[in-house]
C-alpha cells in the first residue's frame, strides 16, 4: 500500500484550522509564527515560503524576519526580544545558519512554548518524560503515518541517529510501547538489524540507500529522505524496487514531508493553547 501523506497533511489541517479559528474568535488576536533566516540559503527560502502559504492557509500569520549577517550575541538578543513580544507565538531558526552562527546556542535561548520546531533541549527532554506537547515536526510525522494507516508491527529500525529525525522518534516510539532499534553510519551490519524489524525509517540523505536487501517482504519503510538532483526530488528508498517487493512504503515526494510541514503547526497550536492558558 502507498501511504499517501497529503491524505494525512488534509485531515490535521481541517483540524488545525478549526482550532486556530475558534482561538481567534475567543482571543481577539492574530497569532504569528516568526521564521528567522541569515542570509540566503535557497533549499531555506523554499522552506520558508511554503510555511508562510501553509500559515495562509491555516489562518496563521507567518513572517520571515531576514538578516544578511549577524553576529552570534544579536541573533541571540532577537530571538529573546520575540519571546518577550505578546504577538508571537511562535519562532522558528530556519537552518542552515551560516559559519560563525550555533544552531544550539541560538534555540536554546528560544522560550519552550515558542519553540514550533521543537529543537529546545526542554522539549526534546521532555519527550523523554512522554510529555509530547512539542516535539520535532519530522519525527512527528512518522507517528502520524503510521498512526493512520495502523501500519501492523511492533519492532522498528531508525536509520538515523540527528536530534531532528531518530532521536526524537525513538522517544516517541517508545512512548507507543514500540521496540526501538537506532542505526547509524557507525553501526556494523544495519541490514541485519532492519531486516528483522517490522518498520524501518530511513533518514541517510542519500537517493536509493535503502533496497531489498535492508527488508522483509511484509514490513513498512518510511522514507524520510530529501535529496535534490536538479529540480527532481527523491527519497532514500529505492522506490520502484521496494514497492514491488514490501507491504507499505511513503513516497517521495507526497509522503513525509508534506506531513511535517503541517506538523509545526500542530506544534505552532499546542504552544499557543500553552500561552494563553498560562497567560505568559
Ligand atoms: P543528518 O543530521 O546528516 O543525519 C543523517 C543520519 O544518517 C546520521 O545519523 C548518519 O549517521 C546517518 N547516515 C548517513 N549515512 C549513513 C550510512 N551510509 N549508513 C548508515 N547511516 C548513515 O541529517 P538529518 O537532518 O537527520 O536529515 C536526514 C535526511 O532526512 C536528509 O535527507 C534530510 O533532507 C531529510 N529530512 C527530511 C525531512 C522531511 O520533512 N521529510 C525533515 C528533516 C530531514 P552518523 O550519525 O553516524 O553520522
């Protein structure tokens, strides 16, 4: 079966954008999503954008505040003069930041409930502690497929080991009673590991990683990967290979993705719904 993530991306955008409807209605507000890029890195732009049509969209301001350069200490006291400012609700650091700039050292000054990517060390914490309020949109999405589409199976492979993608999801994995096995560019033989797994997430950045040999005929692959050759967008998995020969697998693109851009907003909501019950 192809699992579809524009069929999933659908359903959580209808319910997103009631949500943040009715708060608009009971608050009087507009709430904002600040996106935050130095420079002007291109893949970064994209991304930018399509989350300012997806906020359209959902009834979300979003506004990308760019700076040519910056040095480290005012990228940090912006960030913290967003946290102070009462009509945003969310701040995003769009990545990559240029040399000279700590990816860490600038989210970390990000206030948890702002933090719609999930990347603060508070919320990657507290999925430790099963405490899912934000939690990196990415791993999320995996969840939400699987979720969906009650994909069967209790062992799962995590190629990939980054804060973004296996970390996150191991957590959220585990918070599910799943078995949890991360592999990485280090570990010795992943295919002896993946094929005894009923789901393998794969995460590598690299096209066609992921083939036969990595599967068991009746298990899942979730492609994660985004790789770029010209204008053509391909995942991990060989795909053509792989959905002959698997039960499931998400495509690429139309899979993932598209899931996670829609899942910073659910982390956008829940950090909204934190503030105003919490009037901070
Ligand atoms: P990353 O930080 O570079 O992590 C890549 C991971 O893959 C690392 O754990 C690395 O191992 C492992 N790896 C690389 N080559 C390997 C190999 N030959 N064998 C086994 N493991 C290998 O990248 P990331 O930010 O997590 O992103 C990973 C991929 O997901 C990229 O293609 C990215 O574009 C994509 N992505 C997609 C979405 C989406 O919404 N669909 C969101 C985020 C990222 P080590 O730790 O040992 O280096």
């Amino acid at each position: 079966m192809l699992l579809d993530g524009k069929i999933v991306a659908n359903e959580k955008m209808l319910k997103i954008r009631s949500e943040i409807e009715a708060i608009k209605d009971k608050y009087k507000i507009t709430p904002k999503l600040q996106l935050i890029q130095i420079g002007n890195d291109p893949a970064s732009t994209i991304y930018a954008n399509s989350k300012i049509k997806r906020g359209d969209k959902l009834g979300v301001e979003v506004e990308l505040k760019n700076f040519a350069s910056i040095d480290q200490k005012s990228l940090i006291d912006y960030v913290k003069s967003c946290n102070g400012r009462d009509d945003i609700y969310g701040i995003m650091i769009e990545s990559p930041l240029p040399p000279g700039l700590n990816f860490y050292n600038t989210v970390n000054n990000i206030s948890f409930y702002k933090d719609s990517d999930g990347m603060t060390p508070y919320n990657q914490g507290n999925l430790a502690m099963k405490n899912e309020m934000i939690a990196p949109a990415t791993a999320r999405a995996v969840i939400d497929i699987i979720e969906y589409y009650k994909v069967p199976g209790n062992t799962v492979c995590i190629i990939n080991r980054s804060p973004v993608v296996g970390r996150p999801l191991s957590m959220l994995l585990l918070n599910r009673d799943y078995t949890v096995t991360l592999c990485h560019s280090k570990t010795p033989d992943i295919r002896k590991i993946s094929r005894e797994s009923d789901i393998v997430v794969v995460a590598v950045g690299v096209s066609g990683f992921l083939d036969n040999d990595y599967v068991k005929p009746d298990s899942t692959v979730i492609d994660v990967g985004i790789n770029y050759s010209g204008k053509k967008i391909t995942g991990d998995a060989n795909f053509s290979v792989l959905e002959k020969y698997i039960e499931n697998i998400t495509p690429v693109p139309g899979g993932i993705g598209i899931v996670t851009a829609t899942d910073i907003f659910e982390n956008f909501l829940n950090g909204l719904k934190y503030q105003l019950e919490n009037k901070k």
